[in-house]
C-alpha cells in the first residue's frame, strides 16, 4: 500500500487548504485513516481521523475548523483546514490502518508542508 500526501503550501492565516491522501496498492479492510502532524522537535500527533464506519475524531486545537472526509470509491481522504493560524504549521502526514491476512497493518505517507504565516 502506497499513499500519497498532497495539498500542503503556504497560506495566511484565517485561510484555507484542502490536503489530499491518495491510496493505492493492495487497498483491503480499512479500519481508519488518519491525518497526523509533525514539527522539529516535537512528537508526531493526530491531528484528526475518520473510521470505517465514518465516525470522526480531531484533536481540540483542530475542532470546528478542519473536517476529515473521504471518498472510498477514490480510495482517497482529505483534511479540509480552515481558519487557519500560525501553530498550524507542520509537515502533515496521513497514515492509513487496515485489516490484513496476518493482522492490522498501519501505512504512513510522505507528509506535506503546511506553512502559515501571521
């Protein structure tokens, strides 16, 4: 399974950015897709995620403004980021866990860079 991240940019905060996770490989039972962010220095967290059966979660620093979504017919996601600010900032991964012949098996992709400027 190979996923791809896209969207990331610079923008000004109070703006948006649509990120986009693109699946593709041997795309099975997929318990969740997450998105996930990373700073230097800091640990990796989850930023927001949306389950199998459509339920989502977010981290309250992201709630009420971005919006986790995804097209299985796509076998893709997206991180809709609104009212973006500052702390935003970070390299964004989306990270996808699916059930296989051996067990759950969890897939990372390249992360893309989401800058916002004051």
């Amino acid at each position: 399974v190979q996923l791809q991240a896209s969207g990331g940019g610079l923008v000004q905060a109070g703006g948006s950015l649509r990120l986009s996770c693109e699946a593709s490989g041997n795309i099975g039972n997929i318990n969740v897709v997450g998105w996930y962010r990373q700073t230097p220095g800091k640990q990796r967290e989850l930023v927001a995620s949306i389950a199998h059966g459509g339920s989502t979660n977010y981290v309250d620093s992201v709630r009420g403004r971005f919006t986790v979504s995804r097209d299985s017919a796509k076998n893709a996601a997206y991180l809709q980021m609104s009212s973006l600010k500052p702390e935003d900032t970070a390299v964004y991964y989306c990270n996808l866990n699916q059930r296989e012949f051996l067990g759950a098996r969890t897939y990372w992709g390249k992360g893309t860079l989401v800058t916002v400027s004051s």
